[in-house]
C-alpha cells in the first residue's frame, strides 16, 4: 500500500516522462519512433533546461562579462586561429566561463566523478574562447570499452586508474561552425594534458587501497551526446584514427529524471532509504544519483527497468600511446606515449578541417556573440 507521498511522487515521475516525450509500457520507457538525434536532443532538453533555471541565480548578473569571451565572427580571421590551452582552477573566472558554456550544451553536462581535469581552449588572436573539455574518472561498468581493450577483471580493478573519461568535450560558437570541435577532441590527447594529469596526480595514494601508481594517462574515453557520433568518428588523419568507436553504451541511464524531478526523488529516498554498503573512504551517503532512483522506484511501485531510458550513446576511445592497451593488459610496463604538442595537433586540424571549412562556408563571420545569450534580460 503506497502511502500520500509516495502516490504523489510516483504521478509526478510518471506525468514527468510523459511530457519528455515518452511512453511507459510494462516498466520501460520507450522513445518515440523514429528515434532521430532531432527527438533525441529534444527528451535531453527538459533536463538541460532545469540547468539553466537552476544556474540563472548565479548566472545572471555575471553573464555580459562572461560572454564577451565568445567571439563575434568578423573577430576571427581563420589563419590566424591560434588555440591555446588553460587549465581550469577552482574559484577562477575560468571555472565560471567553464560552467557557463557547458549549460549551452543539449544534454545536461554532469560534474564528472572522482579525479578532474577541466581545460578551456583559447584563440591567441583575438583570446576568444574556442572550446572546453572535461575528465573525470570513467565508469567502472562499460562493456564494449572493456572487451575492445581486452580486460580481464584482475587487470580493469589494476589498470582503470590509468583511464579518463571526457564528460564533456566541444567547441563554442562561432568556432563550432569550423569544425573546432574536431580541433578540442584532437587536444583532449595532447602532450599538455597527459603532463597536466602527471603533476596533479604524481605521489597521490588511491582512495580506496591508498597505493601511490606513477600516474600515467593511458587512454581516454568518451561518449557521444546524440547517438552515433559525426564529430568523433572522422576524425583521422594521414589514415591515422585518433578516436576509435568501440561500440555503444545500452540505454541504461537517470538524466530523464533530472529534469526537477531528482530533488524530490532524492529527498524521498533519504528519509526511508539506507545506502548501499560500499566504502568508507568515498564517505557516507548515496553512491551517486543512479542508486538513489534506483531505490525510490520500488517504494513507488515502479520498475527499476524505468532507469532504462532506452538512449545508446556511441563509445569512442583514444589511446595515448602506442603500447597503451598492452600496458592496460599488464603485457608492459610502459606506455609507449606518442609525442603530441598541442601546437602541432592544432596544425594538424587547422590545415585538415578548419581553414577547407572556413573557405567553404562563411556564416560563422555573419554570427553575434548575443545569440550565445541565456538569460536576456541579463544587466550590464
């Protein structure tokens, strides 16, 4: 017997998904056919938008200073396109330019887990921002990431360390009309990151078994935001794959239940619900937001098969070296690390995609640092 809260919580998550779009049968949740990346993106847009509501408090009077980092199209000169690296730090005006431009994605961009490295890509013409990506520690539990690899347990519970996953990884307009976030993915896999990782991490002990592992950043993951991927899966040079697909994740995910609806299922489940056992080093609470769904939907007399949301994202993985998935087996004790200069990466695509891109098309010049706006009635 359901009491008042819980029938009250269960019609709300129900009219919920409902009104993303989709259709409850038998304890799924099924996307309307035919699934294109135009319905895809529309279910992820009731959980990016609670974002953006979310963040407006923050947001609002920073946004003029914030945006005027974003280019104006006749403010680009394509060969003179200059990218350079920064790491973000807390409490920075880059940790805010970081979060203002990821609520401009389509998804809902997560804060990413465990282990972090946030960068943004400035133009040195003009220090306009190009683009931004985000790693964080991968997730223990990818099948096609894991079998591409050729894991065996013992060796993924020795070896994930060495793994980051890009949660969130893009260019920004006008740069993104260029092809830039070609040009972010390529320096995702730069020697600057891998040594920024090495001096963050260097002497660090491992949160659970407190062994201290020379922090070598051996492979780099992804997931694409709208099923199978163009941006990713081009991206090649000389017949050379700096991101290789390696299948798809299997629809299993929360974000249709962030749309507002995760604060009330999370405070419903932690005045009846106990965390699951794990441990005491990742401190108490709930492992993360899948497991506090994961336990409200019983108590609402709902499938936990409602956490099946039906959405494959495409895997892509980049190694980083030429033993990288040897040494990620145990076969070797090295890497093998390619040796990959930002600058000549940036080289690279400037001369593959972005100025063929730029000589083809010429409306990135025609765009208006205002249409990047979120809030318009933001004050100076």
């Amino acid at each position: 017997m359901l009491t008042k809260a819980a029938k009250k919580l269960r019609r709300q998550v129900l009219a919920s998904l409902k009104k993303q779009g989709y259709e409850v049968h038998g304890g799924l949740v099924q996307i309307p056919s035919p699934a294109d990346k135009s319905i895809i993106r529309g279910l992820h847009g009731m959980a990016a938008a609670h974002r953006v509501t979310a963040a407006e408090e923050l947001f609002l009077r920073k946004e003029d200073r914030l945006i005027s980092f974003i280019a104006n199209g006749r403010e680009i000169q394509p060969n003179n396109i200059s990218p350079r690296l920064e790491l973000v730090e807390p409490d920075t005006v880059n940790e805010l330019l970081f979060r203002y431009a990821s609520l401009h994605w389509s998804i809902p961009v997560s804060s990413g887990y465990g282990r972090r490295l946030r960068f943004l890509v400035f133009d040195d013409q003009n220090d306009k921002l190009i683009g931004l990506f985000g790693l964080g520690d991968p997730v223990y539990a990818l099948h096609d990431r894991d079998e591409w690899i050729g894991w065996a347990s013992e060796q993924k519970r020795a070896k994930l360390y060495h793994v980051l996953d890009a949660y969130v990884l893009g260019a920004v307009p006008p740069y993104s009309m260029l092809l830039g976030g070609k040009l972010v993915a390529m320096l995702a896999l730069s020697n600057e990151v891998r040594r920024a990782f090495r001096r963050k991490y260097f002497g660090t002990r491992t949160l659970i078994n407190k062994k201290k592992r020379v922090p070598y950043l051996c492979l780099i993951t992804t997931t694409s935001a709208l099923g199978r991927s163009s941006l990713y899966n081009r991206i090649r040079i000389e017949g050379f794959d700096y991101w290789h697909s390696v299948g798809f994740t299997k629809g299993f995910g929360e974000f249709h239940f962030s749309n507002g609806m995760y604060g009330a299922i999370r405070k419903f489940v932690e005045d009846r619900c106990e965390p699951t056992a794990k441990q005491t080093a990742w401190g108490i609470g709930f492992r993360n937001k899948r497991e506090v769904v994961r336990k409200c939907l019983p108590k609402l007399n709902l499938s936990p098969d409602l956490l099946h949301h039906g959405i494959e994202r495409e895997v892509f993985a980049a190694p980083l070296g030429s033993n990288a998935l040897r040494f990620l087996k145990g076969e070797v004790s090295r890497p093998g690390f390619f040796d990959w200069p930002a600058r000549e990466l940036a080289e690279l695509c400037m001369e593959r995609w972005i100025l063929p891109r730029a000589s083809r098309r010429s409306e990135f010049a025609l765009f208006d640092r205002s249409d990047y706006k979120l809030w318009r009635e933001a004050e100076s």
